[in-house]
C-alpha cells in the first residue's frame, strides 16, 4: 500500500477543501396547491401525497 512521504499542511489541505460548500436545496411551487417543497420529490398537503401535481396516495383514518 503507498503511504504518503511527507505530511500535507494545514494550510495546503485547506486549500483543496475550499470549494466544497453547502448548497441549498432547490425548491418549487406546486401549481396546483401553490406550496414550496424539494423538486423531484413527493410532498404532503392536506393529507394527500402529490408527485408532479397529481396526487399519489391519501392518508386514510382510522
């Protein structure tokens, strides 16, 4: 297995590790309900699952 020669600095790690940066995730408006939530991903309103604006399960109660 190689193993590193010589130690890395701080300061040279630190450079590297520079862009890596926190996005925010990228949201979107429903057009049929007109609420936020993570794109490409179900969400819940009103009891119901919606995925792309249509609704995909409702929550049953018991």
């Amino acid at each position: 297995m190689p193993n590193p020669k010589h130690r890395i600095s701080k300061q040279r790690r630190d450079k590297r590790r520079t862009h890596y940066k926190a996005e925010a995730p990228t949201t979107g408006v429903d057009q049929t309900t007109g609420e936020a939530h993570l794109l490409h991903r179900a969400h819940w309103s009103e009891d119901k699952l919606i995925y792309r604006g249509k609704v995909v399960l409702e929550k049953t109660k018991k």
